[in-house]
C-alpha cells in the first residue's frame, strides 16, 4: 500500500461535529464542508508551499492552486476557511517541517485532489446550491488537470 492510499484512509475529509458546527456558524450548508475542508487543507499546503518548495514549477501550481480554491470556496459561499480536521491538521504541520519540502508536497497535494475528486463529482451531480454546483462542475476538470500535472512533477523530483 502506498503513502497516497495511507492518507486517503486516514480521515482526509471526515466531518467532526465541531466541524459541522462551524459550517453552521458561517451559513455554509453542511453538505458542502467536504469540498471546503479539502480545499482548505490543499490551499493552506499551497501557502506554506510558497516559503517551503525549491522548484519553481511547484512554486507557480501553489500559486495558481490557492486563486483556483479562492474561487471555489467563493462559488460554494464560504467566507472563511473551513475547519480541518485533525488528521488534515497533523498533515499540515508533518510538511510544515518536512526535510523534502517539494516531494512531500507533490504527495499532499495528489492526495488531497484525488480525494477532491469525487466530492466534486459528487456535488457536480447533485448538489442543491447552483452556485456551488456550477464550481463543483468547473473543479472537476480543474482537479483533473491538476492531477495530470502533480503525476508529471512526482515522475521528475
């Protein structure tokens, strides 16, 4: 079993109850907090990716990654980041400190968007907010592509 399958087990976009409660808080309807907290992990990554990555291919996806999960959280309403879990949490500060920056990034961030994928499907096909579900629609290809790139990165760092 590889590290992607370890992580994707691990509770990637489980939903605590305190979790659920904040989503509340913020108007955001519950069925939504999946997509938002993956896309929360995958830009905070990005974020820190910016001080952390040396390769400057992985510098300009961090950067296109974070306008990209901008404007999905904005399709699906949200106003602030949503709430991460605990193992999504643990993941963030693992690379905060992490002694391969741009691999383990590369790593995050395939997880994170195979993860993304069928939420996105998922709400792309049956989500109520048409908002949301035309950003759903848009993040699937998005996410697909995505994918394609982070695969061509893995295969050269």
């Amino acid at each position: 079993m590889d590290r992607r399958t370890i992580l994707l087990g691990s509770g990637l976009v489980a939903v605590s109850p305190l979790a659920f409660g904040a989503a509340l808080a913020q108007g955001v309807a519950p069925e939504k907090l999946p997509m938002l907290q993956v896309g929360t992990l995958s830009k905070q990554m990005s974020q820190l990716a910016l001080e952390r990555v040396t390769d400057p291919s992985l510098t300009t996806f961090a950067q296109l990654e974070i306008a990209e999960i901008d404007a999905i959280m904005q399709a699906f309403g949200a106003s602030e980041p949503a709430p991460l879990t605990e193992g999504q949490a643990a993941r963030l500060e693992a690379f905060r400190t992490a002694p391969d920056p741009d691999r383990l990034f590369v790593e995050e961030e395939i997880a994170a968007h195979e993860a993304a994928l069928p939420i996105a499907r998922n709400y792309a096909g049956t989500g109520e907010d048409p908002t949301a579900r035309g950003g759903a629609i848009v993040a699937v290809a998005s996410i697909e592509t995505h994918l394609a790139m982070l695969r061509g990165f893995e295969a050269t760092i």
